[in-house]
C-alpha cells in the first residue's frame, strides 16, 4: 500500500511540476492575467481535469509560482547578508549573486518583475507581502549590524526595502540586458555604483542621527 501511495505522490508531484514549468514557459510571452487555463494544460501535456486537483484556477497557480520565485530571491537575500569583508567586497558579492540567481533562474524572475505591478490582484499582493516580508528580515539584520546601531526601527526598514527594491530592479535589467559581455558588464557596473550611493547614504544617515 505504501509502495502504491509513494508512486501516486510521485505521479502528483510530476503533474504539479508540469504545469508551473508549462505555465512558466508561456508567461515569457504574455502576462497572467491573459493566460488561459487551457493553454497551461496543453503546455503540460495533461488534461483540465488534472489542473484542478491541483490548483482552483489559474490565479491559485500564479500564487503558487510566487511563492516558488521568492524562495530563490529569499535564499539570494540571506547569502547576501551573510557575506563578510569590506564594503566594496560586500557588494560585489552582492552584485553576483543576482547575476547568477538570473541565470539560474531567468523566468521565475521574468514573472515576478512583470507581476509585482500586474493584473492580477491577488498575485500582486502575494509579491508585495513576500518582498515586504524580507524588507522586514533585512531590516533585522541590518539592525544588528554595528553601522545599524542608533536607527529607528523605521529608518532600518526604510533602508532594508531600498536594498530588496535594488536586488529586483537590477534583476530585471540582467533579464533585458542580451548574454553579451559588453551589456551584461554594464549592468554589473550600474549595480555596483547604486548599491555604493545607498551604503555612502547608509554612513551619513547614521552619522546624522547622533
């Protein structure tokens, strides 16, 4: 019977899988809210019926992709903060490890770019409580760090959403930039000048504030 049951979740498992990769695939075209039920179903080779014993709709499905996207940009986050040595080596770190969570990752990221500010309400939301939610674990984080101490608790969140609004914006102009050294390069040194104006701003904000 356990024998039975493990083959059945397998076989579930690999459904679910096809249609968020299938969903994936599409959703570099179009956005979500244009996209079909139907159309997800034939990109995973399986039938309506087996969409719903998964997911009520095509809506639940984004939400589902959602959480799978920021567990990654999640993971880039906490790499980043962990990262030790000076500032500029912080953020050269920093810096490529957005590239390779883009190059890893390039349409989980393309969905979340294009659905933080897209039709779908309910998606929308589940970006921006998820990208709040880190903002929140950053400012912790940022809090604890000895450049932190003195902050409000409201400057530190300010601060920390800045940093999960530029880990975003700049994996968004990787996605746009071609796989080419001259384009790519030049996102890599936008990113780097940015992130030194926000720790400049960083030092002086704290200074201030004694």
């Amino acid at each position: 019977m356990s024998q039975i049951s493990g083959v059945r979740q397998a076989q579930r498992h690999r459904t679910r899988r096809a249609l968020m990769d299938g969903a994936l695939s599409l959703l570099e075209e179009k956005s979500l809210s244009s996209l079909g039920l139907r159309e997800v179903t034939r990109a995973a080779g399986v039938t309506p019926t087996a969409f719903y014993r998964h997911f009520r709709g095509v809506e639940e499905l984004g939400i589902a992709l959602v959480d799978e996207a920021l567990q990654n940009l999640h993971s880039t986050m906490h790499s980043t903060l962990a990262t030790s040595g000076d500032g500029e080596q912080r953020i050269g770190a920093a810096v490529e490890l957005i590239a390779e969570l883009v190059r890893t990752y390039p349409a989980h990221i393309r969905f979340i770019v294009r659905e933080r500010h897209g039709g779908v309400r309910r998606v929308r939301e589940a970006v921006a409580a998820q990208l709040d939610a880190f903002a929140e674990e950053v400012a912790e984080n940022l809090g604890a760090d000895p450049l932190g101490r003195g902050w409000s608790p409201e400057d530190l969140l300010m601060l920390a959403r800045l940093y999960v609004d530029h880990m975003v914006m700049t994996a968004s102009a990787y996605l746009a930039a071609a796989l080419e050294d001259n384009e790519w390069a030049a996102v890599t040194a936008t990113a780097h000048r940015q992130l030194r104006l926000i720790h400049t701003g960083r030092v002086h904000w704290g200074a201030e504030q004694h």
